[in-house]
C-alpha cells in the first residue's frame, strides 16, 4: 500500500472580481493570491468557498473561427466574472503538427490578441502562454506515467487526425496527457469547452482520480463544461463535419474576424438539406439545423424556438448572416485597436505566466512529492 501524501488543503482563488479601477483591482488581487498561498502553495483555509476555478485552453493554429468563439471563448468571457480564471494559449499542443517557427510564433501573439478583442480583461482573468510555464510539460510526464497506452489509442480524435499513418508525431499520441497536466495544474474545478472535447476531458478526470487514489489526495477532480447552444457548430459546406480552424475549406469555416460581406456570402452559400420545410432536426437536416443554431445563439434564443419563424431557407440565412455579422461586430473593432498595440499584449501574456506559474508551481511539486520523486 503507498502511503498517502499530506492532506490536502484547498487553494486561494485568484482574487476578487471588479471592485476598484483596473490597475488598483489587479494590484491588489496579485497581493491577495500571494497572501493566500502558504509555503506548499496550498489555497488558504476560506479561499475555495468564494469562487471556482476555471481553466480553458485553445490552440495557436489558425484564425479564430465561429466554432471556438460560440463553443469555448464566449463562455470564458462571462466566467471571468464569476470565477477564478486561467486562460492558456496551448502552443505546445499545436507542434503535434508541423506549423513553421515563424507562423507559430506570430499565431500565438495573434491568438492572445484575439482572445482580448473577443473581451478577456487581463485584469480580471489569467491569460498565458502555455510554453512560458515549465510545470506544463512537466506534470506531463508523470500524466504519461498515469494514462494506459489503450486508453490513448481509444482517443477519437488522435484516430481522426492520425488516420493511420506511421509517421504521426508521437506528441499527437501523447496530447491528451499534456492536456490533463494542464488542467490538473491549476485545482480546476470547471473546464469551459466545445463538444469536441468530452473524451479529452473524460480522460483527464479518470487520470485525477486514478492519482488520487494511489498517491492521495493531490488533483482537484475538474468538470467539463459545455454550452447549451453552440457546442458543436458545424462546417457550412459539410454539416455533418465540426467546423475547424486547420480543416476543411475556407468557404465552411467562418472566421470570427473576417470582413461582414464574406461572412454573408458564406452563410447565403451554406449547404442545406433536401426538402424546404424548417425545423431543428440535427440528424436529418444537419445543414438547416446549424443555421438554426447559429441564429439562435447570435440572438439569444433556442434553435427550436427561432425554427418556427421560418418557412424558407433563403429567410432564414438572411437573418442568420445578419445576426452573426452583428454579434462580431464589436469583436473586429477591438481586434483593430488591439492590433496596433502588440506592446500591450506581451505584457498581458508576461503577467499572466507569471500568475500562472505560481499556481501551478505550487501543484506540481505537490504531485512530485505524492509520487515520491526525492525533494530536492
Ligand atoms: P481547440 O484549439 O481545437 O479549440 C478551442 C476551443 O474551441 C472549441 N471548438 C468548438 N466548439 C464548438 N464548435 C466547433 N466547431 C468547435 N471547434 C473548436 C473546442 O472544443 C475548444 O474548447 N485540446 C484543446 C486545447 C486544450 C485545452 C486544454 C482545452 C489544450 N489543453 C485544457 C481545455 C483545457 C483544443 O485543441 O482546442
């Protein structure tokens, strides 16, 4: 039997949210995290009940599309609010395939940028870079020395993007585990995501509670979280396929910052399905249903409940493309001011690894004492 590790109190929240000006709120909340942390970096003893914390991650590999935007960030958004949050911008994901030094480099600046203009207040949330915070690829490894290899070949989505070929990069094999470090890090108790997904985050709670029991009480076991509506926005050429920042065509995939008239010649391009009657039915009208639910979370209001306003396709793209162009509205013109000032957004990202890094510093070295790795 091994022993268990020490018991584990809960960590402090990150702070408290929107009660003074920005720079006086963010300089006390980093003060307030650094009084809460005690020597093992263990949360003070009445933290845990004032927020949750929450963790989510996207990867540098493209433009943002509609389906990251609806299915995750949106939600991040409101969460930053209400809780504890950390945002990671996942680099060392994205070299599971081959990106370019110079591409992945300006991608991710890129990807913090767009992050900010879809409305993350670095002075209410974490924002960080992935590779700037060592523990990640760290606790991966003792993931790796937690996760079966059948587990990880059942994985849905290394099969889609491997599809069988030998010369896969053993990093696609490995992801999942590099993603449970990531969450595990932080004590997440709730990971904001799109459908696609759920096995990944299956995967990371069964690795938490397969730690937990052969070393103690270590992880917080984290929960999945997926928008009602949303969460699985499909490709507009082919809606029997999610749509993806590095797959399919650029005419299924709208991009979030993309000029109003290509996002209207895109939805009024959208295939749809045999026979012209409206209703939300995923499985037999997959292409109709999307447009129902795009239209639905651009206004507010259920794919079924916006169904019956309909009678035509042709309407029901018009005020799709129309709703969809105004809720990115505002997100192109923060994107523009955010663009012209590439010096404030590495300093978001320099802030934010450092927050992160404390915290997580913190849990890997209590991992690396529960699994018995000599103190240094
Ligand atoms: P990524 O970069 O593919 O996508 C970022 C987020 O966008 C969601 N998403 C969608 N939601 C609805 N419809 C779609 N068509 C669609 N396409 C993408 C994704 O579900 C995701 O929430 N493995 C992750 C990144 C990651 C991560 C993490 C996430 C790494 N570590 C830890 C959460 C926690 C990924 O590749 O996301």
């Amino acid at each position: 039997m091994v022993p268990a590790g020490p018991a584990r109190v809960a960590d402090p929240p990150l702070g408290p949210r929107r009660v003074t000006p920005s720079g006086a709120r963010s300089r006390r909340r980093v003060a307030l995290r650094q009084a809460m942390l005690d020597s093992t970096g263990h949360r003070g003893p009445y933290s845990s009940t004032l927020m949750a914390r929450v963790f989510s991650g996207i990867q540098p590999t493209g433009d943002m599309q509609l389906g990251n935007y609806l299915g995750a960030v949106r939600s991040w958004v409101e969460d930053q609010h209400v809780a504890d949050c950390l945002f990671c911008i996942v680099d060392l994901h994205a070299l599971t395939e081959e990106q370019g030094p110079a591409v992945l480099r300006a991608r991710t600046l890129r990807k913090a940028t767009e992050l900010l203009a879809c409305g993350l207040d670095p002075d209410v949330c974490t924002l960080f870079v992935q590779s700037h915070v060592a523990s990640h690829t760290q606790l991966a490894w003792l993931m790796e020395c937690t996760a079966s290899f059948g587990e990880l070949r059942r994985m849905t989505q290394f099969k889609d993007k491997s599809d069988g070929r030998e010369g896969v990069r053993v990093g696609l094999f490995t992801y999942p585990c590099l993603m449970a470090a990531d969450i595990l890090l932080y004590d997440t108790d709730r990971v904001p995501v799109g459908d696609d997904q759920r096995q990944h985050l299956e995967l990371a709670r069964d690795l938490a509670v397969r730690w937990n029991s052969r070393y103690g009480d270590t992880f917080t076991v984290p929960e999945a979280v997926f928008p009602k509506t949303g969460a699985r926005v499909m490709d507009l050429q082919d809606p029997t396929s999610k749509m993806s920042k590095s797959r399919g065509t650029p005419q299924g995939r709208i991009d979030v910052f993309e000029d109003p008239a290509a996002i209207t010649r895109k939805v009024m391009r959208a295939v749809t399905d045999a026979g012209a009657d409206v209703r939300y039915d995923p499985a037999a009208k997959p292409g109709v249903s999307n447009l129902l639910e795009l239209l639905a979370v651009a206004t507010g209001s259920t794919p079924t409940a916006v169904a019956g306003d309909y009678h035509q396709y042709g309407a029901l793209k018009t005020d799709t493309a129309a709703a969809i162009v105004e809720l990115l509205a505002p997100l192109r013109e923060r994107v523009a001011e955010l663009d012209g000032d590439p010096g404030f957004v590495h300093e978001v990202i320099a802030k934010g690894a450092a927050t992160a890094a404390t915290v997580a510093e913190a849990v890997l070295s209590r991992a690396q004492r529960a699994v018995g790795l000599l103190e240094r």
